[in-house]
C-alpha cells in the first residue's frame, strides 16, 4: 500500500506588491522573548521574520529596554559568541529568517524590570527596504518562562550577562 504523495507546488514568489510604492512586506511568526530572573540585566527577544522583498532588518526599540542590538551568534576559537550586526540583519525575499536561542537574536539590555512568564513586551522593528524605504513594525512578544528554552540553547548563557559583551 503507498501513501499517496502530495507533490509540492512550487513556489513561485508571489510579490504581493509589484510596482507600487514598495513597503518591504514583512511577517512576524511567533514572536516571545526569554523571562529574566531578579537582578538580570539582559535577555533575548525571538522570533522568524519573513520578507516578501529583499530588505533588512536595521534595528530593534522596546519600552522594557535601555538598549536594543540585533545580535548573531558564531563560533570563535571553540566558545559561542554574540556580536551585533552592524548592518543589521539581512532578509531575503521570501525567505523566512529565524531568530532563536544559540541563532540570531534581539538582544535587550538594560532591562528596567523583569519580564516574567505570560508578560508582553512591545517591540518595534525598524525594516528597511532594498530602495531604502523604512518603516516600522509592532510587534507583541510573549514572555515565555526561563527554562522552556529550545533545547540548543547554550545554558545560562553568561555573555548575555554582558562581561566581555563587545558593542
Ligand atoms: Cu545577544
């Protein structure tokens, strides 16, 4: 007996928006942030993000926030790393872009609270398009709870901690 294969369409990219007055189409999935416990200072927003035209991600602003870097993560010398991204965070058209623990990120520092578990914390997205055309993104990110972390997270992470957190 065969299971009956469902051919995949191909997916020509349907550009929603042609000629027009180009605002990068962008799509936010599941958008959350890790909690924090008392007294730290820094923690990670998540989520993937999905262009219908080439465009970027330039920076991020939340209120729960003193300083907000998108941040990449790379190996270097054998310990994982987390540098901000100069130029910001590049989104290929069509192609859904994850930000995950141990992957890129949105890094909140200077926390001036908590986040706890079921909070939300607004995030704004600052996108910008290949013509240059900006603009912003609402986003509402769902605090989930410290450890219910993907499993590749690399544990307590302590450069999110600052120390020799380069900005
Ligand atoms: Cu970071």
């Amino acid at each position: 007996m065969t299971t009956p294969m469902l051919r995949s369409m191909s997916l020509s990219l349907l550009m929603l928006c042609g000629a027009a007055a180009a605002q990068a189409q962008v799509t936010v999935k599941e958008p959350w942030v890790r909690g924090t416990v008392a007294g730290q200072k820094a923690t990670g927003a998540f989520m993937t993000l999905t262009s219908a035209t080439d465009a970027r991600l330039v920076s991020v602003a939340s209120p729960v926030a003193g300083l907000v870097e998108v941040h990449e993560m790379a190996m270097s010398n054998g310990t994982m790393q987390m540098r901000a991204l100069p130029s910001g965070l590049a989104l290929p058209a069509g192609k859904p872009v994850e930000l995950k623990p141990g992957g890129y990120h949105v890094m909140l520092m200077d926390l001036k609270q908590p986040v706890k578990a079921g909070d939300s914390v607004p995030l704004k997205l600052l996108i910008e398009g290949a013509d240059k055309a900006r603009q912003t993104i609402d986003v509402t990110a769902t605090v989930q709870a410290l450890g219910a972390a993907p499993a590749k997270m690399p544990a307590p992470m302590p450069a999110h901690e600052h120390g020799d957190h380069a900005h």
